[in-house]
C-alpha cells in the first residue's frame, strides 16, 4: 500500500466506515495512539484496527474512482500469463488479467504510477486498461507463474536440435549437487530441470514419463492422485531419457531391459533422492521417479493423523520388549514413515535399533540403517540374518515380501527382539491371513504378531477452506459409519471425546452435520494440500489368537477386532472429516479403492 495523502485517507477512513468494515471510534483511537506514538496511521489501522490490506486496497480504489479487482482467490490462464513475462511482472507488481475492448487489462498494486503504465504499455505494444490490486492479490497471481510448467520447458528446448541431443549431453552429474549444476547449458537439460523443479515445489511423490504414439507425456502425482501436466513433442523422449540414465549411472545405450537408478538434487535448501524405475514398453521407454523429501515429512504420531485408540494401542505395544508391529497398505500408503514414526518415538541411547530397507528413505541419527543390495547378495533375508548378530533390541525390515523373511522375522520376535515390518494387505485384518499365505504356522503367528496397523492417505482440505452444512445423503452416511461411536447424549460427549482423541465430537442423533471444503485454487487443486492417514489398529487378543489358529479368513478377524473396539479406516475418516481436516469425498474415493 502506497502513502496516502491526508485528503485521500480521510476519505478512505470514511469510506471503511460506511461499508462497516471498521467503527468511528476505533479510527478515532488510532488517530489518537498514532499521534501519541508517532506510529503509522495506516500501519495501525492494518494491525491493530483488523482491517485487511484487501479492504484497504478497495476502499483507496473508490476514493479515487480507479477500477478495483480482488485477485486473492482468481484463477488466471496460462496464455494470459504470457501476454506479461514473469520478471516484468515482478519487477513492477503488475499481473495480466486478459483482454477487453482490444486493450490489455493489468491488475497493479500502484495503479497511478503513470510511468510504470506507460513502460508496460510499450513493451507488450499494447493500450492498457489498468486496475488497482492488493500486495497479496498480486503475489497470489505470480505464484500462478510458477505453474506454468509447458512455458519453462518450451523456453528451455526452443532452440535445441531435440534428436541430436542425446549424443552430446555425456558428462555424469556428481552424486549429490544442485539442480542448477545438473543443467549445465544444454536445452534438454534444462527441460529436464524445469520438470523436477515444478515437482518438488509442487510437492509431488511421483513423475511419470509416459511414451505415446506421436507425444511424450508428463504426469506427477501430487497428493497421491496423478495429474498430466504437460506433453512434449515425440521428438524429445530419447533425449530426455538418455539425461535421466547419464545422471543415474545406467547404460543409455540399453532399450530392452528394466533398469533402476538414482541421484540427488537440492531444490533451494532441501535434499531431494530420486529413484529411477525405466521401463521398455510400446512406444519407447517410461520412467518413473519418485522424489524422496529428506526434510518435508513429520515423524509424530499425533501430526501423522493417530488418535485416540489407535494412538493408545500402538504405545501400549511399544512398551513390549518383545513381539511384531505390522503395517499394511498399498505402495505410497504412508507405512515405512509409520514404521519411522515408531522408531523416533522409542528411540534411546539405552537400545540397539538396527534396520534393513530399500531403499533407505529417510536417514536417522542413532539408529544403524542398513540399504538392501541384491547385487551383491544383500537382500532382506540374508541381511536379517546379519542384524541378529549384532546384538539388536528393536529390528525393523522395510518390507515381508518372502517365505524365508518372514521366518526370520518371526524367529527374531520370539528370540526377545521387537520387529517391526510392513506388508501389503487390503486391511489390518488381512496381515494374519496374509502371514499364512506364506508358510507361517498359526500358532507362531499368534504368539508373535501383537499388533497390526491398517493405513491410507487421504488428502488435506487447505487452509482457505470453508464451512458448510452437510446434505442428506452426507448425513446418512455419517449415521451409518459413525453410529456407535458418537455419543448419544451431551454428558457422554466429554467421554466420547477422550476416547476417540477429537474435541467436539457431535451427537450421534443429530440431524445436521457441519463439514468443510476446500477452495480450488493454483496451489491448492480441488481445495486439497498435503495429506494425512486413516488407520485402524488392533491388538492381538486370545479371541482373535483363536480365529488365527483355527486359520480363519480377515473377514472375521476383521469382525472381531470391530468388536473389541477398533474403529476402522471409513470411521477413522469420517472422524476426521467432521473435525474439518478432510471431505466425505476423499473418504469414499480411498475407502472404494481400498474395499473396506
């Protein structure tokens, strides 16, 4: 907000009052601290006064009878970006909005900056119908920018000869450098870095690099859901994958086979390991990497999404000196940060925690992690061999995926050690079942698994969500899912909410339901940023030790544990959703692809 002259603030300050946006008497009571302290009226008002730079910004525009547009929640088009290159529109706080009347209209947080109108009027060549913005409206819009993925590709690789590429871009990258190193000149290079950069900034878990007939497709997946964001010419795919092998230390000449790789990247201050998967198929080859953020994941149970029972049951079986930990759930669930999660929660100077993962996700102090190589004969088997030599209290492997880990993994638990691993079930349920499926006896299993954990990830309703009133079919389902959790009467809510670990639980006979939804915006797609879990969690009881030696099916299992109290997934979520966190919508996609 530029400095207002005494004339045009009185007005403004008129004009705020009589759109109610502030009281005569608090203007007068900051008019009066303003004189007192010396302080800025308008430094005050925006402080102390609770009125918002947005309303500030409109009530300076009507004064001086300027055209005001609220860009706090616009969506603007990426060919309308373009008519204005990024650093013009930095430089002077200016953002294209589109055309009108053949002119070119421009959002600006100075709008009578004569000098600053004529500049941008001659280099897009164009007359400009100009309106008054708001700082954060402007600064929301050039985030817009960053989007634009397609331009900073197609900047990068417009001069470039894209099939004679590959040949001349053959100098390795270090093990560890910054994107802007990796890049070095070539065109394809940069391409390259515009994709890994667009996703690590957008948060993504994944980039897939998809070879089609006549196209070469780019799709990440953000949030856990895979979203296309640009195609690039046919012509650019043996060029961008021969970079993406010279980076990994593959052989570029080799199209028939899988092969598997990876490096890391900085991204302003933080560490990101991409793990390479190329793939021949069709029409090429995909890649697939997935970024690996060293320091964007929490390790808190609570900030992880457990509550309530499940919260109490897994420290209760971390308190165990001996015995397995099971997670489930499908790749990308979220269960080797469980097992993470768990760890940091035990880990001290007065226990052995040893590992063995592939890869090694997320690196700890204390703890002795070790990386499985198949290569060289490491794998999970004969490294878990290893590990209960070297005097181990806690062991965890990454992953049961065979007959002979999950044998050891037993024995270590009956020998006195705490395991913990993860296997991928449908359910908490289905771990046991699963355990027999590969040669374990019953009874082995009952006396050694004590408690399982079935998990998902949903996706976070953003900060610029709002209220709304659930519809019927909403309140249907929550009757349904939630009816013997909630509680029925006013004194059982205290109770109720203790129990489940959420305050202000509503009573399971109302008839209406206060929800929350998010607002689709360049950084918040369908109203949804970051992503939490649903678990459900049960502990190994002698009913269900009897269904696991009577080789009973998770169906029942899954009953039982319903039974004694665990609250499922579909609750878990619902739970969640009336605490404002995340939709019905998210629930029912997850829990229809998890069949729960």
């Amino acid at each position: 907000m530029s400095v207002l002259s005494t004339a045009v603030q009185k007005k403004v300050e008129e004009d705020l009052v009589s759109r109610g946006v502030i009281a005569a008497d608090k203007i007068a009571q900051l008019r009066k601290k303003s004189e007192q302290t010396k302080a800025p009226f308008i430094a005050l008002l925006l402080n102390e006064g609770n009125v918002s730079d947005e309303e500030l910004t409109k009530s300076t525009a009507i004064v001086n009878k300027a055209p005001y547009v609220n860009l706090t929640a616009a969506i603007i088009k990426k060919e309308v970006l373009r008519l204005l290159s990024q650093d013009i529109a930095e430089r002077y706080m200016a953002v294209p909005l589109g055309e009108m009347n053949h002119r070119l209209v421009v959002a600006m947080l100075d709008a009578d900056n004569v000098q600053a109108v004529d500049f941008l009027s001659k280099k897009t060549g164009r007359a400009l119908k100009v309106y008054s913005a708001s700082e954060a409206g402007i600064r929301y819009v050039l985030k817009q920018y960053q989007q634009d993925i397609e331009r900073d590709v197609s900047d990068a690789m417009h001069t470039a000869d894209t099939k004679a590429e590959a040949g001349s871009d053959v100098t390795p990258s270090p093990a560890e450098t910054s994107i802007k190193t990796i890049v070095q000149d070539s065109p394809i290079s940069k391409a390259l870095s515009a994709i890994l950069e667009y996703a690590a900034k957008n948060r993504a878990s994944d980039i897939h690099m998809e070879p089609m007939e006549k196209e070469f497709k780019i799709r990440c997946r953000i949030d856990g859901v895979l979203r296309e964001i640009m195609r690039l010419p046919k012509a650019t795919e043996p060029a961008l994958v021969s970079r993406i092998k010279i980076l990994s230390n593959l052989k570029i000449d080799e199209h028939r086979i899988p092969q598997d790789g990876q490096f890391t990247v900085v991204v302003g201050d933080k560490g990101i390991d991409l793990r390479i998967a190329i793939s021949p198929v069709v029409w090429g080859e995909q890649v697939v990497i997935r970024l690996l953020d060293k320091s964007g994941t929490t390790l808190k149970l609570e900030e992880m999404g457990y509550h309530g029972r499940a919260l109490r049951t897994i420290r209760k079986a971390l308190g165990r000196p001996n015995g397995m930990i099971l997670t489930s759930g499908p790749t990308g669930s979220g269960k080797s940060t469980s097992l993470y999660a768990l760890i940091q929660e035990i880990k001290n100077d007065s226990i052995n925690i040893v590992t063995l993962e592939d890869p090694v996700e997320y690196k700890m102090d204390g703890i002795n992690q070790i990386q499985v190589n198949a290569e060289v004969g490491l794998t999970f088997a004969s490294g878990l061999r290893s590990i209960l030599r070297q005097d181990p209290d806690v062991v965890m492997v990454g992953e049961i995926r065979d007959k002979e880990t999950a044998q050891l993994a037993v024995q270590a638990a009956l020998t006195g050690h705490l395991v913990f691993s993860t296997l991928h079930t449908n359910s908490a349920a289905g771990i046991l079942p699963r355990l027999l499926d590969m040669g374990i006896e019953p009874f082995l299993i009952a006396s050694t698994v004590h408690t399982v954990i079935g998990q998902r990830l949903v996706r976070r309703i953003a900060d610029n969500g709002e209220d709304y009133a659930a519809d019927k079919t909403e309140v249907q389902g929550i009757h349904e899912t939630l009816a013997n959790l909630l509680p029925k009467t006013d004194e059982a809510r205290a109770a109720a909410s203790e129990d489940l670990g959420y305050e202000s639980l509503p009573l399971a006979t109302e008839n209406a339901y206060t929800l929350r939804r998010g607002i689709d915006g360049p950084e918040t797609p369908h109203g949804y940023k970051g992503r939490m879990g649903l678990y459900e969690v049960f502990e190994i009881s002698e009913e269900i030790q009897d269904l696991i030696l009577k080789r009973s099916t998770s169906a029942e299992i899954q009953r039982k544990a319903e039974e004694q109290g665990m609250v499922t997934m579909r609750q878990d979520g619902y739970l969640k959703a009336l605490q404002g966190k995340t939709t019905l919508a998210e629930i029912n996609r997850v829990a229809a692809e998890a069949s729960l």
